[in-house]
C-alpha cells in the first residue's frame, strides 16, 4: 500500500443561513468541486434554544444529482413528491436520488422546534452522469442503528459505512455510481490508513479535531485535496477527530449549476426550470404539509 500525499487544503468559509451556522469548503476559494462531489454544507455545531423555527429549509425543487445528509446531532425530518417521508435522528442518514426532478422539504421536526437542542448535519451533493441525470427520484433514510460500525486503528477508531465495501462489509444504501461513502471516528494518538483505490477522487472533510494527513497537520472545517499517486489515504489523530470520508469514480463532463439544478448544459437548466414551473416535478402528488 502506498499512501497518496496531500495536494491542498481549503477553509470552510462561513456563510449563516438566517440563525443556522453554516459553514462551506465547497464550492470555494480555488476549489469548484470535487468531481463527482459538488457541495458541502456543514451546519451547526449549535445548541437551538426550546420554541426555535427550526431548520429553514422548506420546499424546494432538485434535479441532476443526489443529496446525502448525515445527521451528527438532532434530527431531521424529510417530506417529498416522490411520497417519502422520515424522522432521522443522530447518528442517521439520509440519501437522495433528485434524478430527473423532486420537491422536497428538510426541516425540524415539530419536538425539536418544541425543547431545542444540540444541532449539527452535513450535507454533500453528489453530481450523476449525463446518462443518469433524468432517472427516476429514489430516497433512504437509515438511522444509526443500520449503519455498520466497523473498528479500525486497532479499536481506537470506528469507520460508520453507509455506502460501498469495507473489510467485507457492505453499506445500507447502495449507491448508483458506486459511491464510497462513510464516516469516521478516531480517538487522540490513533492512526488509520484509509483505502483510496488510485483513479478515484477522494472526498475528505475534517468535521471536528485536529488530524495529519499523510503527513500534513490539518484543521478542523477542511477539506483535504490528495494526489491521485497511491491507494491508501494515511491518517493520525492529534485529537479526538470526526472525518467524512469517501471516494469515487470521477464523472470528467461539463457542469452547469443553477441554484437547485446541476446539468450538463445551459438549455437543460433551462428546461428544469420550465418543468418545474409546469408542476413536472410533483411526482405523486403536493407535498405533505411540512411539520405534520
């Protein structure tokens, strides 16, 4: 095994969403995306007071790729026109195909706006292929509890799998492009080599702790950008850290973005913005009231 070394590093740069701390590493200053990776939100961590709003994402409309929201702490509840809905709680995830297009909602269930409570949830959008961007809208939410969590750095550190293999584990969510996808937790002084097949891109975001990858002391809230020069990605703990890490087959075809779409081309942003203005995206009917 040889481990890749680190090409960059990248900030979250904050960016509030009305009282909900969020913080950003992509897309930002000298990074537009980690391809097939395009997004990553990083709310909280915060402490909402009892008689809070709640999260304020209401509906809205996706096409042209997959959202994963990993719950770390509180919970998050999900209604969408596909006819899906759930409550995930800490520790949980959930995985959404926007595919061809969805209205969804992802919002505070009505007990968290009531008492309050520890917040913190990652988001990350994965781009699909051309060949995929118009499937059929798919959703799964998996708590805690179905996650595998698999022992690493000789016990002092837990890999939760979600999507992809891992010592002969399989994760709970299969991904359509094949998408490595976990967290990781590592107490102070461990160390861990994390496979990272070469011809992948690798996605690794330090949540919490201070951590040296391959070598390289790194913060808390970046994101680590490594070479494409070996199969293992080495990491060692200066701290108790929290890691979401994944990897990927990379997509190399044109992005265009739009607020909540991401295509390949300028006339199909402006298609998705006529179909959804058409009702096209109402699958099996209006949107659960959000919060019943």
């Amino acid at each position: 095994m040889n481990s890749r070394s680190v090409a960059a590093t990248y900030p979250a740069h904050r960016d509030d969403i009305a009282d909900l701390v969020t913080r950003r590493p992509v897309p930002g200053p000298g990074i537009d995306q980690v391809d097939p990776f395009l997004f990553l939100n990083h709310h909280g961590p915060q402490v909402y007071r009892p008689g809070n709003n709640g999260l304020p994402f209401g509906p809205h409309p996706h096409r042209g790729f997959e959202t994963v929201t990993f719950i770390l702490a509180g919970n998050l509840a999900h209604y969408d026109t596909g006819g899906h809905e759930s409550v995930i709680e800490a520790g949980g995830v959930q995985w959404m195909t926007a595919g061809s297009g969805l209205i969804h909602a992802e919002v505070s269930p009505p007990s968290f706006k009531a008492t309050g409570g520890p917040l913190e949830i990652l988001q990350l959008w994965v781009n699909l292929p051309s060949s995929l961007k118009m499937t059929a809208p798919r959703y799964t939410g998996v708590q805690a509890g179905d996650i595998p969590a698999i022992s690493i750095a000789e016990g002092q550190g837990t890999l939760n799998l979600i999507s992809g293999e891992f010592n002969g584990v399989t994760g709970p969510i299969p991904s359509l492009t094949g998408v490595f996808m976990s967290t990781v937790r590592l107490s102070a002084a461990s160390e861990v080599a994390l496979p990272a097949p070469t011809g992948r891109s690798v996605f690794l975001y330090v949540v919490s702790g201070n951590v040296e990858i391959c070598g390289t002391p790194v913060d808390a809230w970046h994101l680590v950008e490594v070479a494409d020069d070996g199969d293992v990605v080495s990491v060692r703990a200066d701290s108790d850290a929290v890691l979401l890490f994944g990897h990927a087959e990379r997509i190399g075809e044109p992005v265009v973005a739009h607020g909540p779409f991401v295509m390949n081309t300028h006339e199909e942003i402006n298609q998705a913005i006529r179909d959804y203005q058409a009702g096209k995206f109402n699958g099996t009917g209006p949107l659960l009231e959000v919060g019943s």
